[in-house]
C-alpha cells in the first residue's frame, strides 16, 4: 500500500515540478521580447554601453556607500556620439552599472571589460557609451561600482547636456575624452575633402527650393580655443551619397596639454545603422598617449557605399553654397602652410 501511494506521489510531484517548469519557461518567452523591446528603447532614446548587459528595473545603490574615486566624464553630447567614462583610483571595483535618473533600466560591465591599465597602485578604467540615434534631451547619468568586496557605492550622478547637431543619412561622429584640438577628416569618392578647412554647405535650387546641407557642423576647440565639447560630426543626406569608397581619419592638430592622455573613438552609420567597413573597425578607438606629437593624420576605416544619389542632377545643377570658414579655420589653415 506504501509502495503504491509512494508512486503516485512520485507521479504527483513529477508533473507539478513539470508544470512549473513549463510556466517558468512560458514567462521566459514572453518576458524575452518585452525585455528586448525595453533595451532597444533604452539604446535609442539615451545610451547604450559597448560590452555591457542591459539590465531591467531600478539601478541597485547604498546612498551610505563610498562616493566613485576619481571619476570624470565629458558633460556635453551630440545625437548618435560617444563619450567615455573615466575612473582614475586606488580602489579596485569589480563591476559598474550605468541608468539615467529617473527612469528604468540600467547597464551593467565588469570592471575587467573596462580595465585599460594599472600603474603605480592606480586602477584606469574606461567605459565607453553610445548615444542613441533618438537622444535629443539633457540627462543626469547614474553610475554606480561594486568594489572587490562586494559593497555598493553610493550613486554618482554627472548632468549630460545634450548639443544640438546636423543629422545625415550618412553620419560619423568622433569623441574624446579632453579638451584638445582633435580633427575628424573624411575623403569621398570623387575625392572632396571634408574637414575644419572644407566644412561643406549645401546645394539649393531657387525653383523648388529644395536645400541639402552637408558637412562638418563642429570644429571642437579649436586650436585650443577650448569649448569643452570634445565632439564632431560630419553628416551627409541621402541625395548627396556618393556610390564608392569613402575614407576617416582622426587628426591631432593640437595637443592643448600633453601632460595627460587623451582616448578617442569615432563611429559610422548609414541609414541609422552602424556601417561595416572593408578596412578598420566601427566603431573605431584608440589613445593618444601622454606627449603625443601633432598632425598624426592617422586612418581609421575605409567603406563602402554601393547605394548612392549624387550621380544625379543635384549636384552639378544646384547652386552650392560653401559653409564660411570660421576664423580659427582660418588661422589652423595659415599654421599648416607656414
């Protein structure tokens, strides 16, 4: 009789913990999507962290925790650019989460993701962060670490303005963490030079009065006249794409303090999505060290854009008007050919 009401039991408990595992899986499912929907929202409207895990709900904090040793970010942004987080410390942290104040959701990174170096008892760590293609508002972001002893920190939070820009259907935007005179270049395919000294303009036709405007919309501190922008973005609409092979480079026309090191990456989209090139990396970064030397004129990636416009009228038929070249421009250009 035992034996018996002994398996039926069995059976009981098999089907209930089959039951369960059933319902824990259909919640999965249908959390998945939700969850995916919120981290796309959350990439678009705010940031996204290169190497990190979206996590949902509120980000985790001890207001009585230790305050973030040696933090420091650039506080002003562009639509679709980047920004670094430095933490410069004694302290080894294990993991960092990053939220926007207010709202939910956060991201998550181990510190070993974002470790770039270790001297003399100090721990560099680096977090790089993608504004979205929709950031268009002024954000407090929240940063919080968890030290090697598993103990929150309270959470820091850093005022982001948000710097209206040019958007294009074609847009690279480079970002660095210091203030110094750092150039984005771009080559096109039949060969125009974008940069500080060709910022571009647009083509405008008096009948329709279509206008496209095109090129580098931010010459950021230049030559070391500091805005503290430390971003530029060269934009490109639809109807002025070229069909081939287009060039980036980065440019240090002027180290403002060689006493420090400057990290920088830059970034490509066409149509909202990144572009994957044939030569280089997107997005693409790297550092200037401590006394880096000027007019490096380094490349970064080289792509490819089969779909194109501009083998239309607009261009040889439009009237083209040339941005002004800004006196900074002006006196940068007077530098080189000295």
């Amino acid at each position: 009789m035992m034996k018996k009401l002994f398996g039926g039991l069995s059976l009981v408990i098999v089907l209930c913990l089959c039951g369960i595992a059933f319902y824990s899986c259909s919640n999965d499912d249908k959390n998945e999507p939700e969850m995916t929907s919120e981290k796309i929202s959350f990439e678009d409207e705010y940031f996204g962290v290169e190497g990190g895990t979206y996590q949902p709900g509120e980000i985790p904090s001890d207001a009585n925790g230790e305050p973030i040793d040696g933090l420091n970010m650039n506080d002003q942004a562009l639509t679709g650019g980047m920004n670094f987080v430095t933490i410069q410390t004694e302290k080894r942290y294990e993991k960092f989460m990053l939220g926007v104040k207010g709202e939910e959701g956060y991201w998550e990174i181990d510190a070993a993701q974002a470790s770039r170096s270790t001297r003399a008892g100090y721990f560099t760590y680096i977090i790089p962060i993608n504004f979205g293609v929709n950031f268009n508002i002024s954000i407090i972001i929240v940063i919080v670490a968890v030290d090697d002893d598993g103990n929150l920190t309270a959470p820091s939070e850093e005022l982001i303005t948000h710097v209206d820009s040019q958007w294009g259907d074609l847009n690279l935007n480079l970002t660095f963490s210091n203030a110094k005179d750092i150039d984005l270049h771009l080559y096109t395919p039949s060969g125009n030079h974008i940069y500080y000294g060709n910022r571009g303009g647009s083509y405008y036709n008096e009948e329709s009065e279509e206008e496209y405007y095109y090129g580098l919309d931010h010459d950021s501190n230049a030559a070391c006249y500091i805005d503290g922008l430390n971003n530029e973005n060269i934009v490109i609409p639809a109807a002025l794409i070229e069909p081939g092979i287009y060039t980036v480079k980065v440019d240090m026309y002027s180290n403002c303090d060689p006493s420090i090191s400057t990290n920088w990456a830059i970034v490509a989209r066409y149509m909202n999505q990144l572009i994957t090139p044939i030569e280089g990396h997107n997005p693409a970064s790297g550092v200037y060290e401590i006394g880096a030397p000027n007019s490096d004129h380094s490349f970064v990636m080289s792509f490819q854009l089969k779909e194109g416009n501009a083998e239309n009228s607009i261009m040889s038929t439009y009237k083209h008007k040339a941005l002004p070249l800004t006196e900074s421009a002006k006196m940068k250009i007077e530098e080189i050919t000295d």
